[in-house]
C-alpha cells in the first residue's frame, strides 16, 4: 500500500503500560502502510492498545471507520456493516454503479431482503467500491474492536475487500479475543478478513512491575509490595484482573494480612468459574483443596482424602478449569502428576467463594498429606483459630527453614502467622515474633511490610529491647532518605537507656545518620568506633563486626592510615555469615579496598562469592549492592557490554524493590556512558543528583555528580562537566574524602578544563590529587592523571612531551588491566599525533573500543576520524560531541534536550520510542519538538531530516 499516512505527532497512549516494544512493531507496521491485528485472552488489555493506536494515527487518516462488536449482537446480519460505513456510504453512493447502490443500501437499510445469496456480487463490490472510493480522497483507517463476535455476513464482506485493495491508502486494525493458552494458528480464522501481509501481535502478560506500575496509575496507591507481587501472581499479569483486585482490596475495609488470599471480585468469579456448576460437590472440593496447596499434583490430593482425585482433575480439564496433562501422566510443567489451574485467578476464585469452614478442612486435610514441613506448618496455621503455642513453634521453626534456605519473604508470612497464634505470656512473644519478621521482610526487599510491621509493634510495646528492635527497622527501612526518620533518634536513645547492647544499636544507626544527613565522615567514624566498643562490652558481635565495618569504609574513603588495621579487625574471627555477607558488612568493605586499590581480579572474585552467597539466601538490599558492584569491576576492566547488562539488572531490581533506586541510576548512568547511550546516562545522572538532593543524601550527591560529569564529556558538554565536577569536587571536600579512588571524577575534570581554555586550573586538580593518588599508591588514578596531564601539556604546545606521557599512561593502565581507560589513552594519542601530522590512524584505538564494546567512544571515535582533514575545533583527546548531533552544528541554538530530541528525530525514532530513550514522558517529546520548529523555523519532523540533507549537501 502507498505510505500516505504521515508519522503521528500527538501520540496519546501514555496511560499503555508494558506494552512500548508491542507498540513499537506496531507502529513500525502501520508506518509501511501495512494492516494490524491483535490477539490475545480476555482481559489482556487488546481494546486499550488499539484505542491507542486509534488515537494516534485516526488525526492522519481523512476518514476513520469502527465498529466494536457483541455477542449479543452477532446474530444480526450486517450490524458491523452499518456501523462502519452508515455514516459514510453517502457521501460516495453517488459514484456506484445502481445494482451496488440498491444492493448497499439494502444491507445498510434491511428496507429489502438482500443477503450474500441475493444480490451477492454486487454487495461485495459495493463495500470494495465504497472504501476505493473513500481512499481515493485520502487515508482511510478501518478499526473492528471484538473481531470474534463480528457477524459473518461483514466480516465476509470485510475479508472480500481486504483482498483486493492492494496499492489503496487503507489500514486495518482489529483485535480479537484468543485462548488463555498460546495456541498456533488460532488467530488465522479472522486474519482473512485482513488484507494479505496483515502483522498478528499476541499481547502477553505484564510483568509484576508493570503491574504494579498499572495499579499505582489507576489510583490504587499505598499497596505493599507484598500485596503487589500477590496482586500479580494472582491476575497473572492480565490488566483487567488485576485491576478489579486492587478495585477489591480498595473497598474493602479490612485489607488482608500477610499470607491471606486476596479478594476476588464477583464479576471475576462469574467470569473464570462460570463451568463449575457442571461439576459434582465432590469434584468442586478436590479443586477447592488442589486452590489451598502450593504445588498440588494427584497424589498430593489423594492423601488428603480425595480418592477420586485422578477423574475429577481430569473432568475439569475438559471445562477448561485446570491445565490438561501430558500422554505420561505429567502436567504442563513436567513435574509428575502436577495438578495446575488453567489460570491463577480459577485457583483465586475457588478459594474466594469457599466458607471459612471450607477452607479450614481444605487446609486441615493438607496439614497432614504435605511432606514439605514448610507447608505443613502452614496448613496447620490455616486450619487452625485462634492461638495456639504449639502451632505457634511450628510455625516459627517454619520460618526459621525458611530463612535458612534464603527465602526470607516465607519467612516473614510465616513469622506474622505465628505472632498471630501466640497466646499471651508465651515463652516467646507475639511482638519478637513480629520484629523477627519484620526484619525478614528487610532482607526481602518487602520494605513497606517491615515498617508496618515495626510501627504495630511500637504502639503497644513497652519492652525497651522490643521498642529499639522496631525502632531499627523503621531506620533501616527509611534506606538512604535517613533524614525522613530524624524524629526517631532521640526516642531510640530514650528507650535504649544505659544498656550498652541496645546503646550500640543506635550509635551505629547514628554513624550513618552523621554520614548520610550531615556530611561528617569523622563523626560517622566516630559514632561507629563508639558503637563498636558498646558492642564489644555488651558482647554483640554481629553489631561489633557492623560498626567495625563502617568505620573501616570512612577511614578508606578518608584516606586515614588506621584504615587497614579496622579492616583486619573486621573480619577477624569469630564471624557472623550473615553479617560477613551483608552489603555493610566486612566482605563488602574488603572489596571496596580491593576494587579502589585496582586489584581487579581479586575484587571480581570477592564480589562474585558475597553476590551467589546472597542470592541463595534471598538478601535482595545485599544483592541489589552486589550486582552493582560485579558491574563496577566489569566496567574498571574494560568489559562495557557485561557492566551495562549487570547494571540494567541492578537498577530493575531496585526499581522492583525500593531499594537505592539513586544509587542505581547513578551507577547505570556510567555504564550507559561507556557502553550503551549517552542520551540515556545524561538522564539517569540527572534523575540521580534529583534523587539524593530530595533526599538529603550527601554520600550519593557527590557520586551521582560525578556521574553527570562523566556522561556530560561523553557527549561534548564540556563546560557542563567543569560545572558538575566542581561541585563534586566541593561536595567531596566537605564530606573530608581524600581517596581519588572513591570517584575517580579528577581526571575527567582536568580534560574539561583543558577543553574549555583552563589549562592551568586543570593542572592544580592534577596536582593537588596526585599528591593523594602517591601517598595511598592508588596506580590506576596516577596513570589516568597522566593522561589528563598529557593534554595540558598539549594545549600549550608541548607535544613531544605529551606524546610520551600517553604512550606511558596508555602502557601502565593495560598492565593494570583498565581496558576503558587504555583505549581512551590510545584514542588522546591518536587525536595527538593526528593534530601534529595533519592525518593519523585511529585503528588501534578503534580495535581497543570494540574489544571494550564502548559504543558511545567509537561513535566519538568515527565522528573525529571523518572530520580529521578539517581544522580541529577541540584539544586531543577530549569527546566529540555523538554523531547525530555532529551532522547537525546549526542546532546549536538549541537547548541540550531539543538537540537531544532533534539527533533522535533525524535517527528516524517515533516520539515514543524518544521519550523511552531519554526517559521523559511522550508529552514532553511533543513539547520539545514544538519549541524546535519554533526555533528553526520549520513545520514538522520531515523538514529537520531535510535540514539535515542540505547541509550534508552544502546547501
């Protein structure tokens, strides 16, 4: 078909989530003139996206046709026909030969009896001769929502027109509803009515995250991550489902606690069990005690009383209520006998509509069938009212297995469910059971639990150790925002009094408090040496191994001599594993030596052991830190694709989580920077420095600065990088860090300097951090300020000089194992010898960058070496702006984000695919780009690619 739609400029479709790589094939589709269709169970959200893509493309298309069937309505011949043409047969009936215009006005009418059996030929070629006709004005865009409950009559009419309208300026689009289960070829039916070459897109299910983010843009704000995830496991990632949960849980007056279902809303159960009538009482148990199990399979079902097991699961397998089994007997996992729901909300609904009698024997029968203790104990709790101290034990011990086996979320509903039946004056309490599983909910990432969980405690606890126990976890769920829980210090002292056990916990809170809220690095070592001493004398070593820690890490950062003796004493014997794998722990500072003391493979070795030991014991904050500091020493190391793809996971996890959201798209930012996009590392450092301001996090502050600058030079802003490093550097020095090796932003900050004509400032941060760099033998720092003081020997004309201080910076960072930093040595060098002779070769930088796999260096790398025979208009060594903006030097009039936004247009990105790259909302594109037309004079996106085109030409 002829491209006569034009590329939408107000996309619309900002409330779709989850959905922007289906869109993208979609638009791509529809940008080749081609049809769509999509596919996929009820609920999925099919009618959602294609209103969206309606809303983008209907403003391009002179005529837009609809209809939405029903299956009410299906049996009405024609329906669909009249809504999409009754409004517009009209306006070309005229044009048609008399046989068409009585045979469509029949249809349109039902004033006469035609049908596809009277008069058959000329209503076909009526509908064809009607959208020719439409087309021949302009764009036409046919969108049929319900495909499935179209009546026949039409959609053979659409299926006869589609066919034959090759080379017209129509689009199709439509959505039909499929199997819950991907079946193949089960959309083919309704693709003959689409033209040939039609794109079928199944939309799959959302992602927790996105589920979570669907919940929190309907309005069902304030969830638990806990309910989330629930939210999630039980709509299975359906839009629809989910968001009549969480319109449930928020009319509901008593949300559920922890380990209790969730509430199904009506409409679902009428929806998912509406063949459960056809079963037998006895069936509907078997499934309702199969809902209550965790992995039921048959035999499971028959130990728990169900003899009839095999038939009945199997009966509700020919209703769709339950997955079918394999010709061996296993079901759709594999797992021998396994019994698994067709969907989780089928599982959701039967447990739902159940008495709590019901559910009670459903669980009671499980308490005892179960082999898995775990499981055991949790029937046994469901099946039991009120409190009871032996299902209390059971329950704890439960949880104390499951922390063992690193699945500290279990861990945490189990410890609430044996709180629950703690009766009064127990051994042990209710309320220590609560904090224990509160603090299980730390070490999940189930931060919201955890400060519910410890603020229940506090409103009736009087017990001081309890009291600071909670106290600790409602500062430790606060994260690096310790400034939002200041009130809390003065009443943790308050309640810890003279005892030196519970005086510890706080001074160590307190270190971090000095650290994160006020800057004082000596106080927070101060404050941790304190602690650490309490810790001793009340004989608490896993606080004694904390406080030892921090106080070793400030003393790194410090540059303080007593660093390396805190740090043996950290992780002398005895130990705590817990404490020796957490990401404030001794394992955790030791690889902050290694990595700042460039002992790469050392550090990689020690990051990768504290990274599995935490994963397999579920310390989602630790593995949050962890995997950001494997992607630290893959990207000191050169291995930039590998650093990008570990820092992606990181900052996933912690966007999942909660957890050091800043610090993480401060990190990412610099792996974007050295191996991804350049665009994207300028958004996350500013998000970043955004993030630890509003948070009053100085620690962060400096490195998210650091960060900025870092991806301000890679994209040529080098006065923007003079700005962010300063404060970096002013940042730092008020914090009282000295090591170079901390945020290695001193050698970025000299080439800035030399870039923008400030040689000699440039020579007093190489200077003044070499000093630091000797006195601690930090090798990797000294080599890069080499290079940097290459340069500045450059730009005052001494080149030979120059010349061999790189050779020797580029030799040293090899042997040291700085790949990253050996090809941008080798690349200064190139640009050197290239500025003396007037041509030089850039293959061995080149070769260096792709064995770095650093993108953004050899976009940089190409630009130069194609603009080599013109007048150089920045000093060796220093980043040329990327290569889409380089093409395109009139706009520099524009502000960084429209030149952003421009490069990205001239790449050929829709403005969805913009605001995804640069992390800004589809709004904000359309804004940026309005001001850019302003400003160049021009009218849409075409004339920038023209732009560009004439100045390439020379015009």
């Amino acid at each position: 078909m002829r491209r006569d739609f034009e590329e939408p400029v107000r996309p619309r479709s900002d409330q779709v989530i989850g959905r922007e790589e289906l869109l993208g094939r979609a638009r791509g589709q529809l940008s080749r003139g081609g049809s769509l269709l999509l596919h996929g169970p009820p609920g999925i959200g099919k009618s959602t996206v294609l209103r969206a893509i309606t809303a983008e493309y209907a403003e391009s298309a002179r005529t837009v046709l609809r209809c939405s069937a029903t299956e009410s309505e299906s049996h009405l011949p024609f329906l669909a026909l009249v809504d999409l043409l009754g409004l517009v047969a009209d306006e070309v009936a005229d044009a048609l030969p008399a046989p068409q215009q009585a045979a469509l006005e029949a249809a349109l009418t039902g004033r006469a009896e035609s049908s596809l059996h009277q008069d058959g030929l000329a209503l076909r070629l009526a509908v064809l001769s009607v959208l020719r006709a439409l087309a021949a004005k302009g764009p036409v865009l046919l969108v049929a929502d319900d495909l499935q409950w179209l009546d026949a009559p039409s959609a053979e009419l659409l299926a006869f027109a589609a066919r034959r309208l090759g080379g017209m300026p129509v689009r199709m689009l439509g959505a039909v509803r499929t199997g819950t289960e991907p079946k193949e070829q089960e959309h083919d039916p309704y693709l003959r009515a689409y033209p040939p070459e039609t794109l079928a897109l199944r939309l799959t299910p959302l992602s927790r995250p996105q589920t979570s983010e669907l919940l929190t843009a309907r309005g069902y704000t304030g969830l638990r991550r806990s309910t989330q995830r629930d939210i999630h496991h039980t709509s299975g990632g359906n839009p629809l489902f989910a968001l009549e949960i969480g319109r449930a849980l928020a009319e509901s007056p008593t949300p559920p606690r922890p380990g209790e279902p969730l509430p199904v809303p009506t409409s679902l159960r009428a929806l998912v069990l509406s063949r459960l009538e056809l079963l037998s009482a006895e069936a509907r148990q078997t499934l309702l005690v199969a809902s209550a199990g965790a992995r039921p399979t048959q035999s499971l079902l028959e130990s728990a009383g169900r003899p009839d097991a095999e038939a009945e699961i199997a009966l509700a397998a020919s209703l769709g209520l339950v997955a079918a089994q394999g010709p061996d007997g296993n079901g759709p996992d594999g797992q021998e006998g396994a019994v698994r729901f067709a969907h989780p909300l089928v599982s959701a609904a039967l447990y739902a509509q159940a008495t709590p009698q019901e559910r009670r024997a459903a669980h009671a029968a499980l308490s005892t069938a179960a082999s898995e203790p775990i499981e055991r104990a949790r029937h046994l709790a469901l099946a039991t009212t009120g409190t009871d101290e032996q299902v209390a034990e059971r329950l704890s011990e439960a949880a104390a297995l499951a922390r063992d086996r690193g699945a500290p979320s279990v861990a945490a509903q189990l410890g609430l469910l044996a709180a629950r039946h703690t009766p009064a004056g127990s051994r042990v309490g209710a309320d220590e059971r609560r904090l224990r599983s509160a603090e299980d909910a730390l070490t999940s990432g189930e931060i919201d639990l955890a400060r519910e969980v410890a603020r229940d405690v506090l409103e009736r606890a009087t017990d001081p150790a309890v009291r600071v126990r909670a106290w600790m976890v409602v500062i430790d769920a606060a994260g690096q925002a310790m400034a939002d829980v200041e009130a809390v210090f003065p009443q943790a002292l308050a309640d810890a009094g003279e005892d030196p056990r519970l005086l510890a916990l706080v001074r160590y809170q307190l270190a971090w408090r000095a650290l994160l809220v006020e800057g004082a690095m000596d106080k927070g070592r101060e404050e941790a040496a304190r602690a650490a001493r309490l810790a001793a004398t009340a004989g608490d070593r896993s606080t004694e191994l904390l406080a030892l820690s921090f106080q070793a890490q400030m003393e790194t950062l410090m540059g303080h001599p007593a660093a390396p003796a805190t740090l043996e004493k950290a992780l002398a014997e005895p130990q705590d594993l817990r404490v020796a794998v957490d990401h404030n722990g001794a394992g955790a500072t030791r690889f902050r030596w290694l990595i700042m003391s460039d002992q790469l493979t050392d550090a990689r070795v020690s990051i990768t052991r504290l990274l599995g030991e935490v994963r397999r014991r579920g310390i989602v904050e630790s593995e949050v830190h962890f995997l950001r500091g494997l992607a630290e020493t893959e990207l000191r190391s050169g291995h930039c694709g590998r650093a990008l793809d570990l820092a992606h996971e990181s900052l996933r996890l912690a966007r999942d989580t909660g957890i050091g959201e800043a610090a993480g798209n401060m990190f990412t930012s610099l792996a974007e920077a050295a191996g991804g996009d350049v665009h994207r590392a300028l958004v996350l450092a500013g998000d970043a420095v955004r993030r630890a301001e509003d948070d009053g996090d100085l620690i962060y502050l400096s490195r998210a600065l650091g960060a900025l600058g870092h991806a301000q030079l890679v994209a040529g802003d080098a006065a923007g990088t003079v700005r962010s490093l300063r404060r970096a550097r002013e940042s730092e020095q008020r914090l009282g860090i000295s090591d170079p090796a901390r945020g290695r932003w001193h050698g970025d900050l000299a080439e800035a300097l030399v870039l923008v004509g400030e040689p000699a400032e440039a020579q007093d941060v190489i200077t003044a951090t070499r000093e630091h760099a000797v006195r601690l033998r930090r090798a990797s720092v000294l080599a890069v300020l080499d290079r940097a003081e290459a340069l500045v020997k450059a730009a005052t004309g001494r080149h030979e000089a120059a010349a061999q201080q790189l050779t020797s910076a580029q030799d040293r960072l090899a042997q040291l194992g700085y790949g990253l930093e050996e090809a941008r040595a080798a690349f200064a060098l190139a640009r050197l010898r290239a500025e003396q002779s007037g041509r030089g070769s850039y293959d061995e930088a080149a070769r260096l960058f792709r064995r770095c796999r650093a993108m953004p260096w050899l976009r940089q790398l190409d630009a130069v070496a194609a603009a080599d025979s013109a007048p150089a208009a920045a000093s060796p060594g220093v980043s040329a702006p990327a290569a889409p903006e380089s093409v395109l030097p009139h706009l520099d009039r524009l502000a960084s984000t429209e030149r952003q936004v421009a490069a990205l247009v001239l790449e050929g990105a829709t403005n969805r695919e913009i605001a995804a790259r640069l992390f800004i909302s589809v709004k904000t594109v359309e804004a940026t780009l309005t001001r850019v037309y302003r400003k160049l004079g021009i009218r849409s996106r075409v004339d920038i690619v023209r732009l560009a085109a004439g100045q390439h030409r020379g015009e």
